[in-house]
C-alpha cells in the first residue's frame, strides 16, 4: 500500500493501513477503477463505492415493483445463493412479507453485505453478460461489479423466478423453507433449479407420485417440473428429498 501510494500520489505513507474515507479520496482524486494490480485494501474500496451506487441506483428501481411480487424476488434471490447471508430467518422475512419498501430499504442500507443482497435481488438475467464473463471478456464492469465475480448466479436465479411464475402458498412455502437444516436448503435449491433445468422435450413425460404429487398440487409447481425435478436425483437422494417434501406438506 505504502508503495502504491508513493507511486500514485508522489508522497509517503508512514502508515500501515489508512482510513476508508481517505482511499475514496486518492480513488476519487486519481479516477481509480479496478485492477488486479492495485493493493487490496484500494480494490475493496472501489467494490463498496460501486456497492453502494448500484444500491442507490435499484432502489428507484425497487420502489417500481408490485408488492406482491417481492417474497419471490427475495426467495429466487435467496435459493440462487450457494452461501447463505446470516441475517435472514427472523426480521427480514416479517419485512418481506408486509411489503413496506421504506422499511425494506432501510433495512438493506445497514451494511454492504445486506446492500450486496439487495443488489442481486433486482438483478437481472442477461445471458450476453454471462456468455463474456465465461470467455473473460468483461470483468468488473457497471452490470457485472454486483455479482461479484459469479459466473452462474444470475442463471441459477433465473431458474427460480420461471418455477414459481404461477406458485400458489407462497408464504407457506417459504416459511416451510426456513425450517430447512444447511443442508436440506441445499438439496432442496437443487431440486427447485432441475424442476426447471430438465424441462425440455422428452419422449416420455414422468409424472409424479404419492407426497411429491401432492406437493406439486399444493404449490402449483406444475406435475411434469416436479417430477423431473424429482427423479434428477439417485434413489437414496431421493428418499433424503422425501423428507424434506413432507415438510412442506405439513398445515
């Protein structure tokens, strides 16, 4: 850091770690944008100025959104997440569900890693965005500093919101779904994503049955989704997602 800002500014840093509001000012002053090359501590900065304008920025956005539509933009967000943000389960699923934008947004603009969460929620699939980052044609751009780096999130999001385009008990659902262990969540978002995945022309379509029928009743996931969903996985993986279903069969 020290070398970097001797190199940059022409003067010395006697210091071993400065300030967040004094590297947004040699940011601001030099125009700085991400380079692999800059020190760490000057990159994570840039990351939470860019954070922190795309927040501001989704939040006109935000306030577009028809109420009823936000639990499912939380839950597809959510799902799509291979590692889980700490702060959900109790505050925020009452926030949620009520569908206050003020009270949403101020509980979101705590922190970075809440604003983070919020700024996937209103992301968007493009698949020319992810087709360059998979070629490595764009790196930390306007549209791409938000995904931080993930390559497949937007597409495993994308999954989700198709599924539950006609979802019936939505509240249901997704209380039944916070009362999943680690990995339960983690089977199940699985099972969610192939519902989706595997929906393509085969020369026989699968139906299901018993508990899964019954699920795919009760949430309006539709039968053939379900079932491919389903029978994507090995019999003893399936007897572990029986287990689950019957969670969300519970009244």
């Amino acid at each position: 850091m020290n070398d970097f800002i001797l190199k940059k500014i022409q003067r010395k840093c006697y210091h071993s770690s400065k300030k967040s509001s004094e590297l947004k000012k040699i940011i601001d002053d030099y125009n700085l944008s991400f380079n692999s090359n800059y020190p760490f501590a000057i990159n994570n900065e840039i990351y939470k100025i860019h954070l922190k304008k795309n927040f501001n920025n989704n939040i006109v956005k935000f306030k577009t959104i028809a109420r009823n539509k936000i639990p499912k933009l939380f839950f597809s967000t959510y799902t799509a997440l291979i590692e889980k943000p700490y702060f959900t389960k109790s505050r925020i699923l009452k926030l949620i569900f009520e569908g206050d934008k003020d009270k949403i947004i101020k509980y979101f603009s705590r922190d970075y890693e809440k604003m983070y969460f919020f700024n996937l929620m209103l992301l968007d699939f493009h698949e020319e965005i992810l087709i360059n980052n998979l070629y490595n044609n764009s790196h930390f751009t306007e549209d791409t500093f938000p995904v931080k780096g993930s390559l497949f999130y937007i597409a495993r999001k994308k999954l989700i919101i198709e599924l539950f385009k006609k979802v019936k008990n939505i509240k249901d659902f997704i209380l039944h779904y916070f009362e999943l262990s680690d990995e339960e969540m983690r089977i199940f978002d699985m099972f969610l994503r192939n519902c989706v995945r595997y929906d393509i022309k085969w020369p026989i379509t699968p139906y299901p049955e018993g508990k899964i029928k019954n699920f795919a009743i009760k949430y309006g996931l539709g039968y053939k989704r379900v079932a491919l969903g389903y029978y994507s996985f090995e019999d003893d993986e399936r007897a572990f997602l029986d287990s689950i279903i019957e969670k969300f069969l519970k009244v």
